[in-house]
C-alpha cells in the first residue's frame, strides 16, 4: 500500500505567531508588547503572568471579540486591551467596584465597620529584589555615563524632556543612548521571561 504525505502537520500556533503569521504585528512590535505585558503584570498574583496577558489581548483581536480604532496603531491598541485585562482581574478578585469590604460614609453606623489600612510600602522581600535589580542594571551601564544619567533620571520619574535638560543632552544623544541601552538589555536578556 503506497504511503500518503501527511496533509496537514499537528503543530497549533499560539496567539502570538498567528499574530505575526497574519501580519498583525510585526516582531519588533511583539518585542515591545512583551515588555508592555511585563509592566501590566507588575502587581497581579502569580497565576496570571504577563504572558497570559499577551496571549489573551492577542487572541481577543484574532478571535474578532476586539475591533482596532482607526488611527490606533495596534501596539497602542493591544496594550490597552492588556490594561483592560488588568483591571478586570482585579474587579473579579476584588468583588466589583471597591471590593466586598467597602465602607459607605453615608451609612449610619458606619464607626461599627472595621477599616484596615494597608502599607503601602513595599515588603522587605520586594525591597531586596529591586535594589539588587537596580544594581545589576547600574553595573550593565557602569562604563557609559550617558546611560547613567537617563537612569537616573527615569528612577526620579522625569519625562525625556527633563532629563535631556537636566543632563545636558540633545534630542539625538538622547535618542542614540536610549537606542544603545535597549540594545543592551535586548543582549542580556533582561527583557526576556525569567527562567
């Protein structure tokens, strides 16, 4: 009995390479939604990663349920449904708008209503990771002031204006060293998913 070819191969691609089969986005585009997801992340427990954000925004756009604004580029466009996803997880955790132990100031008796306040800083496990962050990525850039300086910069919260003033810098230098440290955080990986 003569062998058929196989007519169709097993493999399913995921959200992300249909997106880039579709050419929805492009791969610097995936890149950049990657570090997006990463940001929105920040804060949500552990069984939602920023990937389940990613996959999710991207299959919303495939499967139709999300239609992109005209004059909305897609990054723009899939970083707020991202956003979105966010705030609806935290909606279904918490129970709706303001949470199931919401006090109403209207309420009669509302000096019988326990309030917890919660600190806002972070716990000393979260404090130690970030400063050790902060110092690996002070010592990737040891040797390139520049790079420092926008650093430093971008820690106090200054928009790029400010920090081009505060630094002394043009438009172009300023572009050219944030260009070189994205290159270099591309090469260390350190836009990766942590393994």
């Amino acid at each position: 009995m003569p062998h058929l070819p196989q007519l169709a191969d097993n493999h399913v691609l995921g959200p992300a390479e249909s997106a880039l089969a579709l050419k929805l986005i492009s791969e610097i585009d995936l890149l950049r939604l990657k570090t997006i997801a990463r940001l929105y992340a920040r804060g949500l427990p552990p069984d939602v990663t920023w990937d389940d954000l990613l996959q999710e925004a991207l299959t919303r756009v495939i499967a139709g349920l999300r239609r992109q604004p005209v004059g909305l580029s897609m990054v723009a466009f899939l970083a707020g449904i991202m956003r979105s996803l966010k705030t609806e997880h935290w909606r279904r955790v918490l129970g709706g708008p303001g949470g199931p132990e919401t006090v109403r100031i209207d309420h009669a008796n509302d000096r019988f209503h326990p309030i917890e306040l919660c600190d806002p800083s972070p716990s000393l496990e979260r404090a130690l990771i970030a400063r050790q962050e902060l110092q690996t990525i002070q010592a990737l850039f040891a040797d390139d002031p520049v790079a420092l300086r926008i650093l430093v910069g971008l820690g106090e919260g200054l928009a790029a204006e400010q920090i081009r003033h505060a630094a002394g810098l043009s438009k172009k230098d300023y572009d050219s060293a944030r260009k070189r440290m994205r290159r270099k955080l591309l090469r260390e990986g350190l836009t990766c998913e942590p393994k």
